[in-house]
C-alpha cells in the first residue's frame, strides 16, 4: 500500500487497480466475511482543467455517467471544471473492479487538487463515490482499490486492521492479510452484469425463510476460506471456492455462460467460482502450478477472455501530469 495522497494541482494523473473476490461476495452486504485482492488491471485517469466538466470528450458525462456524476457530487471534489480522459485495461461490467477502479482514480486525484488525505479517508471517499451511484454495496471492491494486495472485511482477527469505512450508521472493518504468492487467472464470460440489480436480486432471495441459514454457510464458507488462504492450504481454498459457487448457484447469480468457464477449466485447477456480483461477469481460477497456459487454453476456447493475474502491490496513487 502506498502512503498518504499528497497536495498536488493540474494537470495530473491517478491510478487504481480492480479487485477480484475470493469469498463472501453478496454475504458482505449482509455483515457477513469477504476475502479479496486488488488485482494488476489498473484504471487510469487523466485531469486537467476545463471550460465545463467531461469524461473522454462526452461534456453531457456528468449527466449520464452515473460515476462520474456521482464523484462530482461529493463535497470534498474540485470544484473547477475538469476534463477527464480514462483509460483501463479492466472489462467493464466483468465483475473486476472497474467502477471501484474508477472512484479510487477519482478520489485520488480530487483529494490532491483539495490538498491531501490519508489512505483510510481515501478509502471513504471512494466508497461514497459508488455507494452514491449504485445506491447498494459494501466498500470491499473500493478498498482494494485503495489498498492494493489481499484484504478481509467483516473478518475480525484475519489480520492487523486498515480502516473502518462508514454507511451511515454501518460500519466496515477492513483488515490487511498475507498474499499467499499464488498465480490467479480471471476470465471475463462476454455477459455484462449490473452490481447494483445483483445485489438488490440477492438481497430479496435472502429475506425468504431459509435466507439466514444461507447467509450463515456463506459466512462459513468465508471463514473457513481465509483460514485456509493464511495456512497456504491450496486444497483446502479449493474446496471452498467450489462450497462458495454452489451457494451463489443456489441465490440466483450464476449463469450458463459462467458455468461453461467453470466446467472448461476445472482438469487444470485447485478451485474455481464466479467473482463479484455474477448474472454474468467473470470467474476466478487458482491454477495448479504448471498448468496456468493449459487453463488459459481452455478458457479461451470456451469463449472466455481470461487474464493471468497478480495481487497488485499499490492502490490508489498519483503518477504524475500526464504528457
């Protein structure tokens, strides 16, 4: 994790990475343990000043970019008008981490132009952001934008704790973990989804009667899944990757096109689920090692986009007035 975001003015540029959920996705919402990390897909964004506020050259963005609009909003961002040219290498609607990557960059950048902040306000930042433009959530994917590397939230003793970030009268609390050293593989399924209509659809399915029991295995699964990350058990991950992706099959947000991934890839790895919200988006993979090229073989055979990943190290940061 990089230091505090330091005073900066225009022209300058910011980056984040996107994230990719291990465990507890939807459950997080509800209390429940997530484990996570920021991966080495970054988001980048260009600021300078303007005649009137735009995104990629679209002056009507901060009306139909609802992001945009939202970053915007906030209390703390410039208020002199800034033209914004973003570039990412991460899918959108993939389920990695885009819009999270996109407040990050934002926040970061806003707060140098307001002076400064410190990691754990840069990580409240962000959240408003996509709180404010989703209207549902929780501020995982936002603080491994932050962050960088493997993270816990709601997983008391997981690790040394970060920050808290706030909803309200909610409170998160984001913990720092070990990154295990493993290569991972993410595979975008070509199938958009919405986090905000995915959350809402889950929300509903657990207020049925068996809801609580759900959530509780959810939280289960997640608990026995750090504790198996900080042994270094692949074996033990991998099962409850496979644990985890029923109990998303069985809240409504997998789909065929996840499930051909995941059936093309499974000869080759110790553990496969869906990543972030589902209803379409992307799965996350462990490879065995040694067979990393032969995964990423079948995954894009069976029409994946699949990407070979690392933790990224550093969140949010300032790299310099673009040229």
């Amino acid at each position: 994790m990089t230091g505090a975001i330091g005073a900066a003015s225009l022209p300058l540029s910011a980056r984040a990475p996107g994230k990719c959920i291990v465990f507890g996705e939807h459950a997080v919402v509800h209390g429940g343990p997530e484990l996570l990390f920021a991966v080495d897909l970054t988001t980048q964004l260009f600021l300078r000043p303007g005649a009137r506020a735009q995104l990629n050259g679209d002056p009507a963005a901060p009306e139909r970019h609802p992001y945009f609009r939202a970053a915007l909003a906030q209390p703390w961002a410039p208020r002199t008008p800034l033209e914004v040219q973003a570039v990412s290498r991460i899918p959108r609607g993939a389920g990695l981490g885009s819009s999270a990557a996109f407040c990050a960059a934002f926040a970061a950048g806003g707060s140098a132009l307001g002076g400064g902040v410190d990691r754990a306000g840069l990580a409240q930042r962000s959240f408003d952001i996509e709180r404010t433009a989703q209207g549902v959530g929780s501020p995982g994917d936002t603080s491994a934008a932050v962050a960088g590397g493997f993270l816990t939230v709601n997983a008391p003793g997981s690790g040394p704790t970060l920050w808290s970030v706030r909803d309200g009268p909610r409170t998160w609390d984001v913990r720092r973990v070990d990154d295990p050293g493993w290569v991972w593989i993410v595979a975008h399924s070509g199938i958009p989804r919405a986090t905000g209509d995915a959350v809402r659809s889950v929300s509903a399915r657990l207020r049925a009667p068996d809801g609580p029991e759900l959530l509780e295995q959810f939280a289960r699964v997640a608990r026995e899944g750090i504790a198996a990350m900080a042994a270094g058990d692949r074996a033990a991950v991998g099962a409850r990757m496979a644990e985890n992706q029923q109990l998303l099959r069985e809240v409504g947000v997998s789909h065929p096109r996840l499930e051909a991934l995941l059936d093309a890839v499974a000869p080759n790895v110790d553990g496969a689920k869906l990543t972030g919200a589902g209803a379409g988006g992307s799965i996350v993979a462990l490879p065995r090692p040694g067979a990393e090229v032969e995964a990423v073989r079948r995954l894009a055979r069976a029409g994946g986009l699949p990407f070979v990943v690392r933790p990224a190290r550093d969140g949010a940061e300032l790299v310099g007035p673009p040229a």
